[in-house]
C-alpha cells in the first residue's frame, strides 16, 4: 500500500516475516476476488475481496488495535481498499 494512506505502507516479504514471528496481532487479508485468491495464496492470509471488504471487515477485524495487511497481486487492489471501510 503507498505511504500516507492512514498511515498505510508496501511491506516486503522480510516485515512481513518480522510481523507474523513478533507475537503481536495481525489480520492478513487478501483483497482479490475469491478464485483468484484460491489459485494461490499467502498461508496464514484470509480471502476479503475488495466487493465484500466493507460489509465483512467489522466481522473479521473487530478490534481497532489490529494491525492489517492488505494482500494483491500488485494491481492496486490494495491501495483502494482502505477507502472501502
């Protein structure tokens, strides 16, 4: 994700590695749409298309204190996903 968007950054697989180690809470959510995301996929990540984010994010993520990662295939699905909720 770009810098600036709620305080929203592009992770490389090494921070993500360090996030998923630390302890602490994560939600690792894919945006694609639910087939894509079957094909291949992050092994702890959870489908959340981007059409269903905003009607499933307060069920899935109900603790604001979460840290979110938001998971695409460098289309920019992520980028416009925190608009959505």
């Amino acid at each position: 994700m770009a810098d600036g968007m709620m305080g929203a950054r592009t992770l490389d697989a090494r921070a993500l590695r360090a996030m998923l180690v630390d302890g602490g809470e994560l939600a690792l959510l894919d945006v694609r749409e639910e087939r894509i995301f079957s094909e291949s996929h992050l092994l702890f990540a959870r489908s959340v298309p981007l059409s269903r984010l905003e009607l499933r994010m307060a069920r899935l993520v109900p603790r604001l204190a979460t840290r979110i990662v938001l998971v695409d295939a460098a289309d920019g699905l992520a980028e416009r996903a925190p608009m959505r909720w």
